[in-house]
C-alpha cells in the first residue's frame, strides 16, 4: 500500500461562484424520464440480485479514518447508500446517520438485515419515502431532489461507491446537492476508484482520478481544501485470492482507489 498526499486550499473566484448559481438553476432542466431511467437500471441490478458492489464489513476506509472527523454530536450523511452495513456501524459513532437510496428494494433489505435498529415507515417528505430507527433515517428516493429542506445539513458525508455509481456527466450536480447539505466547516470522506489504462468511459464504477476530483470541487465556492489521504494501488486487496482474480479479469487490471478528505470553510 502507498501513500501519498495531495493537498490544496481553494481561494473561489467570481466565476466559479457564477457557475455554482448555473448549475443550481440548470438541475431544474432534467427531464423526469431521464431521472426515471437512470434509477430503473439499478431497480434492475436488485431485483436479480446483481448488487455485487456490497461488501459484508465496515469499509476499511471509514473504520480507519471514520474516527478523525466523525464524534458523538456528528449529523452523517449516506449517498446512494444502498444497504451497506456503514450506516449501522456510522451509528454507534454519530448522533443521528441519514441514508439516501433510491431503490426500495435496498432500503427493505437494509431494514430486514439490521432488525436491532428496528426501523419502521413514517410519513414521506419532500418526494422521499422516510424510514426511522434509532439513530439513522433511510430516505427512498433520488438523491438529485435531495437538500437541506429534507433533512437539513450534514457535519459528514461518508461516500463510497456512489460518486463512482453515477454517469461522470451527473457528477457537477452531485457535487451541488453535497455542497448544499454540508455545513460550514463539514467534511466529505471519498473513495475514488481508477480502473486501468486510464479508462475513464467504463462503469459503474466510474473512473474517479485524481485530476477528475480536483477539477470537481477546486472551484466551488464553499470549498476550504482538498486533501488525498491515501492512495492503494489495488482496491481489492482484501478480497480472496479468487475473488481479486476475477475482479481483475472483470476490470481488465488492477483498480487502484484514493481516499480523499474534502472540507467546506467554516464560514
Ligand atoms: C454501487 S451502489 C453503492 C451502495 C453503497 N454506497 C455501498 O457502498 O454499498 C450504488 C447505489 O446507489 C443507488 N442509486 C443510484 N443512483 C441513485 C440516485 N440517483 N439516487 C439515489 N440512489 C441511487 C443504487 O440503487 C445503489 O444501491
């Protein structure tokens, strides 16, 4: 495993302010079929089981780094959260954990996975059917709707396979929702995935580089500093031995993966 770091304080210029008011406008300008399809194709990959991205235990990344930023008083905030066992673990960390996931079917199989949390529906909000337990909301629904109108604003956002999920032509729009819910001074902890060859058009998961992540966030205007805390070069290292093999086979290679601390200014 290699480290290295990556590190750059961001000064916003008038421009990038312009474009962040661009782009909030332009979000208005998808079409619902568009938003409809997109999510259909992972409706898809849960009902035949195809959700191979799920992994049995804490993601090695936030058990390792989840400490530095996430304390008792901590709001968490999931995206495309799936049924990941992060966000039970996130809850004996944080105060209160927030997932957001847009296929139903994820957000059933995290509930009936994880009967201690005793989850049950409540009254939908903002478009997003809501789910409540102790400690953690799931909200079913598209996470382009998502802002602070529907659960406020987040001291963390834990991202794992989901920047990578979506088409690199959705991630500007991403990156606008997370900069909406992230209260001054928050933090986003990121894995980006590279697959090999610099093959950036193949996915999910989608190729997240280093230039890719830098050319993303530099020029927003809430953003403090960009940080890449650690680099492995191969993303899959914990997996069995035949398990790598095929991953490897699958990706054409090795995928290599940064961690990345990304922070909001304080004010
Ligand atoms: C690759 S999986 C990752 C799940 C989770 N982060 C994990 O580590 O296990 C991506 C998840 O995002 C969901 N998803 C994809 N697009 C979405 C969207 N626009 N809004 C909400 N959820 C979405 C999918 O249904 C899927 O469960």
């Amino acid at each position: 495993m290699q480290c290295y770091r990556t590190y750059r304080v961001l000064a916003p210029t008038a421009a990038a302010a312009a474009a962040f008011v661009l782009s909030k406008n332009t979000r208005s300008l998808r079409t619902q079929s568009e938003e409809v399809g997109a999510l259909d194709s992972w409706k898809k990959r849960w009902d035949t089981g195809m959700t191979r991205w799920h992994q049995p235990d804490v993601y090695w990344a936030l058990e390792k780094y989840g400490d530095d930023f996430i304390h008792k008083e901590s709001r968490v905030l999931v995206p495309l959260c799936g049924k990941t066992v992060d966000l039970a673990y996130l809850t004996t960390k944080a105060k209160e954990v927030i997932g957001v996931e847009g296929v139903l079917q994820g957000v059933q199989e995290f509930m009936q996975e994880n009967p201690n949390l005793q989850m049950e529906a409540v009254e939908s909000k903002n478009g997003f059917d809501c789910f409540r337990g102790e400690k953690i909301w799931l909200l079913c629904g598209n996470f382009f709707h998502f802002g602070p109108v529907v659960a406020g604003k987040f001291d963390v956002v834990w991202d794992r396979a989901a920047m990578v999920a979506i088409k690199p032509s959705d991630r500007e729009e991403y990156v606008q929702v997370l900069g909406s819910v992230l209260k001054p001074g928050g933090v986003l902890l990121l894995s980006g995935y590279i697959r090999p060859n610099s093959e950036t058009t193949l996915g999910p998961p989608f190729t997240l580089n280093r230039d890719q992540v830098l050319h993303l966030f530099e020029h927003q205007p809430w953003i403090a500093s960009v940080e890449c805390i650690e680099s492995v070069s191969d993303a899959f290292f914990n997996e069995a031995w035949y398990k790598r093999l095929i991953l490897r086979w699958r990706f054409g290679g090795v995928v290599s993966e940064d961690i990345w601390v990304i922070r909001s200014k304080v004010q």
